[in-house]
C-alpha cells in the first residue's frame, strides 16, 4: 500500500494589489477540490476578502487565524468548512492587520504561521488537508514572512499589464531572503499571468515578455479578463459554483489540473 502524498503549503502573494491573488486563492482551491483534493485556504490578509469569496460573513467569524496565531484557539476551532465539498477555511478578519504592530517584538515572530500549521500534522492522515493555500496581503510585511517561513512554495499571480514584471525582482530577492535565513527549503511553484486580455496587445505583450524573462515558471493557463469572475465574490461563491461554464471557472479548472500536474512530478521526485 503506497503512502499517502505529502501535504504542500502553497503562499500565493504579490506585493502588488489587484492582480488577482484571492481570486487564485479562492478559485484555484475550489478548482481542486472540486478534483478530489482536500483543500484548505488560510486567509491571511486582513480584508478578509477570501473569506468573504468563499461565503463567510464577517458576523461567523468567531474564532479566525489572529486567534490561532496568538495560542487562543486550535486552527481546528478556527476552520470552518464552506460551499465546496473538499475546500475548508481559516479566516481573517481586520484585527490581523495588529499582528505586524503587536508581535514585532517576539523572536518567534517569522516563524508564528509554521507553528500553527505544524498542528495539522497532527491530525490522521485522511484528514490532513492535501494542499493549505495561504492567501497573503498585498505587502511584503510579517504576515507575508509568516506566510513564505511556513510554505513549501510560492504561487505569485502576474497581471498581464504594464509595469507588471517590475515588482517581481523584488519579491524573489525577498524569496531568497528567506530562503537563505528563515526557509531553505522555499522554492518557487510558478507564476500565473492573470485579467488576460487577448483583444489587447499589451496584455499579450506582457504575456510573452514573461515567458521570456521566466520561462518554464510561468503557467501555461492564462486567467482571462472575466466579468463572472468579478461577480462571484459578492456572492459568497468561488466561481465554479457561481456559473461553472464561464471562461473563469474553465480557466481555474485548467489551472488546477496544470498545478496538479506539477506536484504529482514534485511528489515522484521527492520519492
């Protein structure tokens, strides 16, 4: 009887807002459970948006991950389960944004994610989520170090728009930061161009000048420019339950076969 396949936390971040990355977060996850993987989304970002997509309203939130970081609650007591058969939640409300003030002094402090995510090791083994997706806020501060300390990889979302691939030298030197003091084990999933538009020849531009620059990291599936996608958030919904057939979900479902394709090849090497 083969082992089952190790669990992989993924951080999906870009310092830059609005390019798509609780979008990923929430639709990718869907998308994957949605094959058959045990998902759990952590959100990490004190707009809480992630939790909003996926249909929590901020009144649920009881117990949330400023809860768990602190020693409060259990990330059990704190997970939730949501719409999608497969996909759990941690959420986030704004009282994460005082984690970067009032835990700045604690030698631990990197290194506060990773220990609460260690409790899910805990837990036998047809329970342990197969993927924990950690949505991080557009910043490069503590909760996004909490983030890249506790991942196995990290998932950057690229908008298909000028000056798109500026900030991205600053988040691999950050990579390599911690890489070389905090996480040597860090590596770099890929990069997803996302609000593709093929009517426009800047946003193809953009597209193949990544390709260029990053070569293999960069995702064949592109996210397109997708009203659908805009849409489903408001309703408490990833979009593969808001309209299935629209070219978002079917873009997200690409994706998530693409990314599952990528790990069965990590997990067969890490054999």
């Amino acid at each position: 009887m083969s082992s089952p396949d190790p669990m992989r936390i993924i951080a999906i971040a870009n310092q830059k807002g609005g390019v798509g990355k609780t979008t990923t977060a929430v639709n990718l996850a869907a998308s994957l459970a949605n094959t058959g993987m045990r998902v759990l989304v952590i959100d990490l970002d004190p707009q809480g948006n992630a939790s909003t997509a996926l249909g929590v309203d901020r009144q649920q939130r009881r117990h949330t991950i400023y809860h768990a970081l602190y020693g409060d609650c259990s990330l059990a007591d704190a997970t939730t389960s949501t719409a999608v058969e497969g996909l759990d939640l941690v959420s986030a409300t704004v009282d994460l944004a005082a984690v970067e003030v009032e835990l700045s002094d604690r030698e631990d402090r990197e290194a506060l994610l990773r220990g609460v995510l260690g409790q899910l090791n805990h837990l036998p083994p047809a329970q342990q989520p197969q993927f924990v997706l950690v949505d991080c806020p557009p910043t490069l501060g503590l909760l996004t170090i909490n983030a890249l300390a506790a991942a196995d990889s990290l998932l950057i979302p690229l908008q298909a728009e000028f000056l798109a691939l500026e900030g991205l030298s600053y988040l691999l030197r950050t990579v390599e930061t911690i890489t070389g003091k905090i996480n040597p084990g860090l590596t770099i999933d890929g990069v997803l161009m996302t609000m593709v538009d093929k009517r426009n020849n800047l946003s193809t531009a953009v597209c193949n000048d990544a390709r260029s620059h990053l070569g293999a990291l960069v995702y064949e599936t592109e996210i397109p420019r997708n009203v659908r996608l805009s849409e489903a958030p408001s309703h408490g919904l990833p979009v593969a339950l808001y309209d299935p057939k629209c070219t978002g979900a079917v873009a997200y479902d690409a994706l998530a076969q693409e990314f599952l394709n990528r790990h069965h090849l990590w997990q067969q090497e890490a054999g």
